[in-house]
C-alpha cells in the first residue's frame, strides 16, 4: 500500500482545464475588454517569465525534503503542536508554516489534531505546572517511535518565564527532546529546519 500511495504522491495528478466562459454563456453580457474574463485574447501573448537561480533552488529543495519524507516514513509526516503555556508568539510562527509561502503540506508535512495520529510533537511554552499532565499523557499517546522537538527559548530553557512559580520547565525536565529550535520567536524556517533535522536524526 505504501508504494501506492508514494506513486500517488510522486506522480502528477492530471488536471481539467478551466472551462473559460464565452458570449453564449452569458446572453445578457455584452461582449467587450470591460467584461472580459480571463486576458485579453486581442493582447499579444506573454511568454513566460524565465525561473530565476533562486526561484529554481526553492523548487528542488521542496522537491528533496518531500522524498525525503516520503523515503523515511512512506507518507506525511504528522505533526501535533501542544502549546505548554506559551504566549502564543510561537504558535502564530508555527501557522505560517501551513500559509501558502511556506506550505509545508505540500511539502508533506501535515499539522494533525491528535497526538495519536502524530509522528513528532512539536512543544512550545516553558511547560506550565498546570500544564505538565497534559503534556505527559500528550506524549504517552503518541504510537512509537516519535520524536519530541521543544520550540522556541520558552521550551528550550524556560525563556523569560523561567522562574515563575507557576512554571515547571523547560520541556527537557519531562521529556526526551530529540531537537531545540530557539528563539523568541523563532522564525518559520528555522521551524522547518528543526522540524527537518528531527526527521534526520534517523529515529524514525
Ligand atoms: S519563546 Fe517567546 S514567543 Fe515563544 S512562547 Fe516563549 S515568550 Fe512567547
């Protein structure tokens, strides 16, 4: 089923070409370049703007880091993001990964809403006392092998709440971290790279 499913995701889905509506679908429209849809079929045609080096080496970078995971796991990597008592900084950085610049699901990379289903916690915040049993069941019903990576200064080392009562941090204390990614926040690549140097590691 595996090899399936990597055909699947490896081949070119074919695709319908978008029907583009003329003069008889739309009688009551009057036909002229203010209603128009679509280019301008009197304007010269365009050619194509030529790729640029970089635009190029993002193409075969996502490329790679898809077969990468597709070779390790032979689908998605599944990600569950727990927020430990985090101000929330670390989790808007987390959202723009699935944005459509960065767009990790099409890179193969899938944020999912059970620990059950994930491959890789992904924990941010300085691990609250209130917050310590979840985190620990969180873990416990993760399926083997799973990774744990701590996100941001606040999972890594406390960050700046790191003498609060109220915390019981870092993330280390709980748990086997695999990777830290630091920072406050850290940035949606330097995510990715944590999140992709995890995967490296080879526990999985
Ligand atoms: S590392 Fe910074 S942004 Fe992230 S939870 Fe801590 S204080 Fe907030």
């Amino acid at each position: 089923m595996w090899q399936m499913l990597k055909q699947l995701m490896t081949t070119d889905t074919p695709r319908e070409v978008p029907h583009r509506p003329t003069q008889a679908d739309m009688p009551g429209v009057a036909q002229g370049p203010a209603n128009q849809i679509g280019p301008d079929a009197a304007a010269p045609a365009q050619t194509p703007k030529a790729e640029t080096k970089s635009e190029g080496i993002r193409r075969d970078t996502g490329h790679g880091i898809r077969q990468e995971i597709l070779d390790t796991l032979g689908r998605a990597l599944c990600i569950r993001v727990i927020d430990s008592g985090s101000c929330n900084g670390c989790e808007l950085e987390i959202n723009a990964l699935v944005n459509p610049y960065y767009n990790i699901e099409g890179l193969g990379i899938k944020l999912v809403a059970s620990p059950r289903h994930a491959d890789m916690l992904l924990i941010t915040g300085p691990l609250t006392v209130n917050m310590r049993d979840a985190v620990l069941r969180a873990y416990e019903a993760t399926p083997h092998p799973k990774l744990v990576v701590a996100a941001g200064a606040c999972a890594c080392t406390g960050g700046m709440f790191k003498d609060s009562y109220a915390v019981c941090g870092p993330l280390s204390k709980l748990l086997p971290v695999d990777v830290t990614i630091p920072g406050c926040p850290p940035r949606p690549a330097e995510l990715l790279q944590g999140i992709l140097t995890a995967l490296q590691g080879g526990r999985l």
